[in-house]
C-alpha cells in the first residue's frame, strides 16, 4: 500500500472505499485478454480497432464505456475493443503489460511520478506514445500540464479533475445541530467537532491504517497552508530553497492534525480503522463525514439510491485566513509505444479532452472536467463552488513529489501521530529524509 498516492485509493476508482460496499450488490467482473490492436485493416491504412484497458471501483459504473461507444459513434468504421482490470490491482496490471510487450494501444495510467501505474517511468522507459499534436497541450490547463509531460514531451492526458473536501451528510448533521459549511473557519470545525460527539457521533471517520486517508486529509489543509500562499513550494523544495521540517505552512497543517484529534473529530479507535470503516460509520450514522475526492458523493448517492446525498464540504486550515481547495488530475490516459494505430489512439484520446467525452466522464464519476468552462456543477458541489469562481483551486501536491516515499511518510506518520508515537516535527523530518536533496 506504500506505494500508492492518496487519490488512489479513493478515485480510478474510488477502490479503496467504494469496493467495500459494491460487494454486498455487485458479483465479479469479466477480465478479457490484452495486447495491442488486431483488427485487419483496409489496405494502406493503420487497423481501425484499438484496445482500450481500465478500471472503475464500482463495477456498476458504465461512463467509460459510453464514452468509447460515443466516440465509435462519431468515428464510424472504429472499433475499441475494452478491456475492464480489477481495481485492486490495475496499476500492477499495466505497469507488467507495459514492460511485457503485451499492453493495450490506450490505457489507465496515473500522471506525474511517484507511485506505481505513474506516467514518467514509462515515457522515460519510452513505453507511451509521444503526443505531439499541438491539440494535446493547447488543451492542458498550464496549472497542471507538467504532470503530463516528461522531459517537455506530453504522454498522457487527463481523464478529469477531482476535487477533494469533507463528504459530508450534511442533512443528518442539521438533525444534529452540526453546522459546517463553505464559510465555516478551522476554529468552527473544531467547535462542530465536540458538537457532533456530544450527540454521540463523530464528525469525520478516519481509515487510519491505510495511509493514504490521513495523508489526503493533511494534503487538504496544506493547501490553504502552502499551496494557496504558495503555489511553487514544491519547485522551491526540489531547489533546496525550503523543507518540510522549516516551513510554517507544513508546521501548521501538521498541528491542525493534532488539534483535530484533540478535539475528538474522529472515531475512536481511528488509528486502526481500515476504508470499511468509512462506509459503515457513515452509513450506520456513527460519523457524519470522511476525507475524500468529491466523486465520492456520487457513489455515495448512487450506492444508498438516494437515501444520503452527501456535499463536499472545502476543508478550512489553521492560522490562515484565506481557503484554498486542493483538487488533482491525478488519473490519465495514455498511448502504448507499439500501437500499429497510433493516429486512432491520438484521435481517441483526444476525445477525452473534448467537450462532449470530457463530460460524458464527469457526469459518470461524478467529477469535473479540467477545462471547467461553463460546466454545470452537480449539487453536491455546491459548498466548493466559490472557491472555483474566486480560482482559489489548487492541485494535490504529492504527484510531483520524486518518491511514494514522501507520501508514505505523511500518511504513515499522522497515524502516528495520532497516537502519540510521534510528533508533527518527527513527521516532517522524515518527508524531508524521503525526499533526499
């Protein structure tokens, strides 16, 4: 599990929770055979039929499928031929592919560095198919388009954008008397907090033995605590301009960990709750919320038909007055290197990035698309939209970290934390040492 960033968990996806409750519904799902295109093409011309091999959490999910199908719609005489992996193992399952010879022509895969299924090692292995189209790039907000470039090449694209809060129900808090909402500062979550616990529930469920839980929650404070003053922090950490360890924003975000247990916003026993404990504490009506990517809502929603439609609360931050929303782009799509149709998988993937596949996609997942424009967003997100307006967004630092390592070290280490074994100066201390110089 070290090896995997907090979104991870969470989205491509959403595996690490939403598997939990798609068991008791859902039974197993088909895995057909890989390997690039086969199709027998009119002659002079590349094969007209591609592979196209992903994963979705809940296997109820059809989004990416339709999108394939939109697109054979408006491409007639393509063929995409689709191959579901399991979650679970997905990233494993690509990465052995990719280096087998034997990899689909377009496939999941993550952006940036850092974690397994991460495009860098394969374009520098020059296992992706280089996209040097001008449409690619055009079409990349500057914001994020570093992480799906290697040595100034694209390889990848986004498939959307998450952004990341409190998956809050909120109509169970206000039968409790909890308020927390957009406006809501650090010193009133806390307040809510001991609220909630006096009505004999906790106001977030923490899944404290998979580190990326606790690591995604910290990531959210640090964005209005490094992020949002500082959008270059980690350009000035690879320089050796600044740590972990020195940084008052780090140093604040981590103390906000702590006061937030202090305050008893979390389950007791957080320390060793696993995902399950996420849907069963907010299902049960044992917590009122969980830390993670607002997709989650949806499935959520989906998954209760209904009965909780949980928001997506932004996450205030200590000692700071302006709130700033982390979001990532984290899942991609990229182009094997040994397609025998390369212009198709282009063309594909450039679909993705249009308007009506890039909201064929959000509306599935329940997330947005990266080039938001006049996107309507759903009603769970109504507590974040501002922030969106006011372009207080900014994206999840840990895909462009040099190592999984530093993740590992936070998620693990506010665990920790937590349980008094360390302290948020140990904490950063060891992000510094996985980091290296």
């Amino acid at each position: 599990m070290s090896e995997r960033s907090p979104v991870s968990y969470f989205s491509s996806s959403r595996r690490g929770w939403f598997t939990v409750a798609a068991t008791a519904v859902v039974g197993s799902v088909a895995l057909s055979g890989c390997g690039g295109s086969t199709s027998t093409a009119p002659t002079g011309s590349e094969p007209q039929t591609i592979k196209f091999s992903f994963s979705t959490a809940n296997p109820t999910d059809t989004f990416l499928q339709d999108t394939a199908a939109a697109f054979e719609k408006a491409n007639p005489g393509t063929k995409i031929e689709l191959v579901k992996l399991p979650a679970e193992t997905e990233p494993q399952t690509v990465t052995t592919q990719l280096q087998g010879g034997n990899a689909a022509d377009v496939m999941n895969i993550r952006s940036g560095q850092g974690q397994i299924g991460a495009m860098n090692g394969f374009a520098k292995a020059g296992l992706l198919l280089e996209l040097n189209d001008a449409e690619f790039s055009d079409r990349l907000p500057q914001s994020i388009e570093d992480l799906f470039k290697y040595e100034d090449k694209f390889y990848a694209v986004p498939l959307s954008s998450m952004p990341t809060g409190l998956i809050f129900n909120e109509a169970k808090a206000k039968e409790l008397g909890v308020t927390l909402n957009a406006d809501s500062s650090f010193d009133d979550f806390l307040d809510q907090c001991k609220v909630a616990r006096d009505k004999g529930v906790s106001l977030a469920a923490l899944a404290g033995t998979v580190p990326g839980n606790p690591g995604i929650m910290t990531l959210m404070l640090a964005s209005s605590t490094v992020y949002g003053p500082n959008p270059d922090w980690n350009a000035d950490r690879a320089a050796g301009k600044t740590t972990f360890a020195d940084d008052k924003g780090w140093q604040q975000a981590l103390e906000g960990v702590k006061q937030m247990f202090d305050a008893g916003c979390f389950q007791d026993g957080a320390a060793g709750a696993g995902f399950d404990t996420l849907i069963s504490s907010m299902g049960q009506g044992k917590a009122l919320g969980f830390f993670a990517p607002g997709g989650a809502a949806k499935s959520i929603a989906d998954g209760s038909k209904g009965a909780v439609n949980p928001v997506v609360v932004p996450m205030p931050a200590p000692g700071v007055s302006e709130k700033y929303l982390g979001t990532t782009a984290e899942l991609a799509l990229a182009g094997n290197a040994k397609t025998k149709s390369p212009t198709l998988v282009k063309k594909f993937l450039k679909f993705f990035m249009d308007k009506q596949g890039a909201e064929m996609v959000a509306k599935g997942q329940g997330t947005l698309p990266v080039n938001l424009g006049d996107y309507a967003l759903p009603a769970s997100y109504a507590p974040i939209a501002e922030l969106y307006k006011e372009d207080k967004v900014r994206p999840l630092p840990q895909t462009d970290w040099p190592s999984a390592k530093v993740y590992d070290s936070l998620g693990k280490g506010v665990t920790a934390m937590i349980t008094g074994q360390k302290s948020g100066a140990d904490v950063l201390k060891e992000m510094d040492t996985a980091w290296g110089k």
